[in-house]
C-alpha cells in the first residue's frame, strides 16, 4: 500500500514538469486531449473512384453507446480533421452522410434523444402515375459511420471511410414502338413521349445504422432521350446495397402496362436465369431489343467504366 502511495505522489510531482516541457518545446507538440474526426472516401479495391468524386455537403451525426442522437456537426469538410467535443458523454458512435441535399432526398425528423434507428434517409416523391407513387432519384449520397473511445485523457484521431449506398442504372431500348403497336393492334404507330418507364427495387430509405428497409419503391425514368430508333432513359441513381437489389423495368404506353423486364437468360446451354441486379457504387446498363428478340446487356462495372457482359432472354 505504501509503494502505491509513494508512486502516486511521484507522478503528481513530475506531472507539471512534463506539462511545462511539453509547453517549453512548442504548444503544437502537446495533444489537445480529445477526439478528431476525418471524413475520408473507403479504399474498395473494386471501385476505384476518380480522384475528382464530387463529395459536398457532409455532415455528422453523434451518437451515444445507447445509440441516441446527443448532436450534429454540420458542413464538415472531406479530408480534413474536425474536433467532437462530447469529453463527458464516454463512446460515441459517429455518422457521416454526404450529398443528402434537400432536391434528392427528405430526412425524417430529428427530434431530441432520437435513436439510430428512427433516423432515416427518405427518398422524395415525384408523381403520381397508375395509382402508384413514383419517386426522386436519389443524389451521389455516401454514407459512413466510426465508434471512438472519446476518453477526455486520451488523444484519439479517427478516418470515417465513407462509402456510396446508391447505384447507376442506364436504360436503351429498340423497336419497342413496333412491338407496342403489334402488341396494343394500334393504328398508328406510338411516339416515344406516349412510353413511360417505372423503375421498381426493394427499399425507399436508409437508417443511420446503414440497414435498407424492405418497402418497394418506383423509381420515375424520366428525361427521356431519342436517336436513331433507340429511346433511353439517361443514368440515374437508385438506393441500392453492397450485397445487391433486384430491379424490375415496366414499360407502358400511356397507362396500358407493355412489359416487364426484370431478368435475363445467361448465355450458356443451360439458358440460365439472372435477374437485373444494381450494386452500390456501380453500373447497371439494360439493352432491350425488341427487334431480334430481346437482348439485355449487363454492365456491373466500376463507377466510371468497365467490361461489358451480354445476356439473352
């Protein structure tokens, strides 16, 4: 008991001689006993990102051990350290959302103690076609979360790898306007404005654990372009996951459903089944057409490019 004493008194009695060493050879070699934080983009060695990805807005979100909201600090930038001054609140969870801008997507309201759960990333409704509600793409939104010790005597310095939790899906298709006047016995043949294309995958939002839920959601294709015979709908983005979600592609000519494209023959002998998949942070590229049967090209690439992958059905 007394040895402990004794070593107790020592360290009281050296501890303002290492402070004022620490002072007497530079204040920026001294910790500031805290926690920082730096957003930084995830190393995925199969998504090779362009230097240039545009993150903007991020903000964070800290979290208690018990998974309540106890703050948020707003505009953080990407790549550079950030100070969470909670030294009282022990554990932190801390969340990261970047591009959550107000045109992509609504988040739900934060109200005081809220959980992790309750928080969720909501996409926003467009119209109203058929009797179903179509929505927004959403924008470039990446996502990230880090657990810190946040210990008051302790400098702590954390990356908070973010990652993409949308997906690319680019649509073209061919001949569909003959197929659509055989198909309906029309008497003319359809233009491509009279088309309207709804794009349906699992789940409308994303809580603060990074978890989809399971609702379905109809993506609008809207924007529709037309060139030589092909009508596409430009690449947009779809809340997507790391696993993958299947998509469903229905085809209508005005309020009349044409047809559903939701999977596609692998080219083998055996003729197997694949369904449409979208990844997070990848691209998804649907050739249809409706000529020469119906031919629907894969492209589960790299955000920016990647092999190509043909499949019949």
């Amino acid at each position: 008991m007394i040895n402990y004493i004794i070593k107790g008194f020592f360290l009281l009695a050296i501890s303002p001689c290492l402070f004022c060493s620490c002072i007497r050879d530079g204040i920026d070699e001294c910790p500031d006993y805290g926690c920082r934080i730096k957003v930084v983009l995830e190393a995925l060695a199969e998504i090779p990102f362009a230097e240039d990805t545009d993150i903007k807005i991020i903000d964070l979100y800290i979290f208690d051990t018990d998974g309540y909201l106890i703050g948020k600090v707003n505009n953080v930038r990407f790549n550079e350290w950030v100070n969470i001054n909670y030294k009282e609140s022990g554990k932190l969870q801390i969340v990261a959302i970047a591009n959550a801008t107000n045109e992509d997507v609504i988040l739900s309201e934060i109200p005081n103690n809220c959980t992790m759960a309750e928080t969720a990333l909501l996409l926003r409704p467009s119209l109203e076609f058929n009797s179903n509600l179509l929505y927004n793409a959403p924008g470039e939104i990446f996502y990230g979360s880090v657990t810190v010790n946040n210990n008051p005597l302790v400098a702590e310095e954390r990356e908070l790898p973010i990652h993409p939790i949308v997906s690319k899906i680019n649509i073209k298709l061919k001949g569909h306007r003959h197929y659509t006047m055989q198909l309906l016995d029309l008497s003319e043949l359809p233009a491509d404005e009279d088309f309207t294309f709804v794009i349906q995958t699992r789940h409308l939002s994303v809580d603060f654990q990074g978890n989809p839920c399971n609702s379905p959601v109809s993506y609008h294709g809207k924007n529709i372009l037309s060139y030589q015979g092909i009508c596409e709908i430009p690449t947009f983005n779809m809340l997507s996951t790391d696993e993958g979600e299947e998509v469903a592609i229905y085809v209508y000519h005005k309020e009349t459903l044409v047809d559903v494209v939701s999977e596609t023959t692998l080219a083998t002998r055996n003729s197997d089944k694949a369904p449409l998949t979208v990844y997070n942070g990848k691209l998804l590229e649907v050739y249809i057409n409706y000529q020469s049967g119906i031919t629907v090209s894969l492209q589960n690439t790299n955000w920016k490019e990647g092999g190509l992958m043909w499949k019949d059905f």
